[in-house]
C-alpha cells in the first residue's frame, strides 16, 4: 500500500519538475517511479519512517502553526540583533519530547531548531539539549507549548 | 486586482530583503558559534521564506510557482538539519557555548557530562 | 524591485563572507560557507526573474542539494576525521 502510495508522490513529483508532457516520457517517468518505489520496497525505506504519508493530515494545520511561531520568534530576534547592546543571554537546557515515534521526534526537534532563537544541540532518545538565544526562549520551551502541538500532529 | 498582489508581492520581496541583512548583521555581531547560528536561521527561514514568497505570488499559478514551492521545502526541511549538525559538532570539538545560565545538570536529564548529542 | 532584492542577498552575503574571513573556529566559516550557499539559492531564483529566465530556478534546487551534501560532509570529516565513520563500529570496539 505504502510502495503504490510512494510511486504515486515519485510520478507527480516527475510530472512536476519536467514540464514536458510527450507520451514518450510521461511513459518513461511512470517507468522510473515504479521502479524507484519497488526499489525502496525492496531496500525497506517505505515503512512508516521512510513514507510517512500518515502524517499529512496533522500537517495541514500543524505546519500554518508553525510558520506563525517563525514569524513571532523571528522578529523577537531581529529585534536583539538590531539593539545597540545586544541584550542575548545564551541558555543550555534540557527538556523531555513527549512524542513516542521518531518521525515525531524529529519533527518537535527540527521545529525547535526552524524557530529562530532556539536550536536543538543533542537527541538522545527523547531528551533533547537545547540551546537558546535568551533566557525567555529557554522557559518557552520548558513550558512545553510547542511539544503538547507536535504530540497532537503525531496522532491527527 | 493584480494591482493588490503586485502591491503584497513587493511588500514581501522588500521585507525578506530585510530579514537578510538582519541576519547577515547577526552573523557578523553575534560572540560566538551557537549564536552565529540563530542569526543564520533568520535568514534561512524569514528571509528566504518571504523572498520566495513574494517570487511566487509574482510567478502567479504554474510550474514556476511549483518550482519555487520545492525550493522553500527545500530550506525548511534542510537548514535545521544543517544547523542541528554544525551545533552537535561544535559541542564535540568541545567548544564552550557563552552562556548566562545553564540548565543542563538538573531536573530530569541526565547529570551533567553526558548531554553532548551522542547517540547511545 | 527584484533590484532591490538582489542588492540585498549581495549585501548578506558579503556579511556572511565578512565572518567567514574572521571566524575564529573552523565551525564559524562551515556556518558561514553554509549560509553563503543558501543565499545562492536565492540569488539564482531572484536573478532568475530579474532577467526574465525562471530556468535559473532548477539550477537553484540541485545547487541546494549539493549545498547541504556537501556541508554534512564537511562536518563529519571534522568530527570524525574520516568520511567512512560508522558508529557502530565504535561502539564494537
């Protein structure tokens, strides 16, 4: 089910990025995402860590989220770098993820680190060591708002 | 119309442009590596973010506008994965972060020492 | 406007070769080299319509891929000191 899904994502991305539409080599596009998505089958990526197809419901209303928590962090930096005495206070922490899989992991880990002002430094097994720019980004991480979300996309 | 997505496209173009000389400014201010790379993220995600956001509503509907999509998948995915290697590595080599306050030995991780990032 | 744009992306990445140039440690110039490539994405995507030609921007996607290979492989050749690291390896012996 995974594989045909998988070949399915490899010919739409095919038709995307080549723009030519001759029967000659939409055929051939058709060929190769077969033959890619059997390859991966064989080799044993398209199990729900390779393929996570599951977990594009969660994203629609995850990744919107997301871009806004950027966008507020973002400007929060901005306005550090432009200050004229550069007020950073740089702060180690460790916090527990509460996802349980690891593509839900590794999303709660890349979205701390995508959020300007904080950076993921460590995983191991579900405690991450962040590293944050000033101390109000460390408590918002320890706060947890952000893993309760990521808990919330995994299971959507 | 088009006049209010040309309007919106250039407000996003000129903001972007913002955002990464702020972080270009930030590379060049920050003290040390792990602040470097916060000020490397505002360009990675805002700067570019609203740069190919202000391209695509320039491009309007069609292949372009995918390409460009692609290409901001591209940073999101990728820049943390970047970013979370070069700061794994740095702490390896065992260069001290500046920091005003440390939380690593405390609570519920594990004490001190062993918070580099190895996997077990 | 795309004028504008592409002034910016010029100024940022003569900031970022400014650290590159000063960076005390190895990790401040991969950072840098990092940040450099990805402001060339952007570059070729704005020059791309600047003149007109948004072909630039496939050049700008496999530029990305290549980009991000090569900055893992530079660090892991820092960390490890060698290319063919594997880490259970290490843990086995």
């Amino acid at each position: 089910m995974r594989t045909v899904s998988l070949a399915c994502f490899l010919f739409a991305f095919w038709l995307a990025l080549s723009g030519h539409y001759t029967p000659m080599l939409i055929t051939i596009g058709a060929v190769c995402a077969i033959l890619c998505a059997l390859v991966a089958a064989r080799v044993g990526v398209t199990e729900t860590e390779g393929h996570p197809v599951h977990l594009l419901r969660g994203a629609i209303t995850y990744w919107p989220w997301l871009a806004c928590e950027i966008a507020k962090s973002g400007w929060a930096v901005t306005k550090i770098i432009l200050h004229p005495r550069l007020p950073i206070s740089p702060t180690m922490t460790v916090v527990t993820a509460s996802p349980r899989t690891a593509p839900g992991i590794v999303t709660y880990a890349n979205s701390i680190t995508l959020t300007p002002g904080t950076i993921t430094v460590g995983v191991n097994g579900n405690q991450l060591t962040v590293h944050a720019l000033v101390r109000e980004g460390a408590d918002d991480i320890e706060a947890g708002g952000m893993d309760a979300r990521v808990t919330r996309f995994e299971d959507a | 119309m088009s006049l209010v997505v040309d309007l919106l496209s250039w407000l996003l173009i000129v903001l972007g442009s913002f955002f990464a000389i702020v972080g270009g400014i930030g590379l060049v201010r920050m003290p040390d590596v792990y602040t470097r790379i916060h000020a490397a993220s505002v360009i990675d995600t805002l700067g570019a973010g609203l740069l190919i956001l202000g391209m695509i509503l320039q491009a309007g509907f069609g292949l372009v506008a995918l390409k460009l999509t692609f290409i901001l998948a591209l940073f999101f995915f990728f820049t943390p994965v970047v970013a979370h290697a070069l700061a794994q590595a740095a702490l390896h080599e065992e260069i001290e972060p500046l920091l005003a306050e440390d939380r690593r030995g405390r609570g519920d991780g594990p004490a001190g020492g062993g918070t580099d990032g190895r996997q077990p | 406007m795309f004028v504008v744009a592409t002034a910016a992306v010029l100024i940022t990445i003569a900031l970022a070769l400014t650290r590159a140039i000063l960076g005390p440690t190895v990790f401040d110039r991969v950072l840098a080299g990092n940040t450099i490539g990805s402001l060339a994405i952007l570059l070729l995507a704005v020059v791309g319509f600047l003149t007109g030609r948004p072909e630039f921007l496939d050049i700008g996607l496999t530029y990305g891929l290549l980009n991000l290979i090569g900055t893992l492989a530079v660090l892991k050749f820092f960390r490890h000191g060698d290319l063919a690291y594997d880490v259970e390896e290490e843990h086995k012996s």
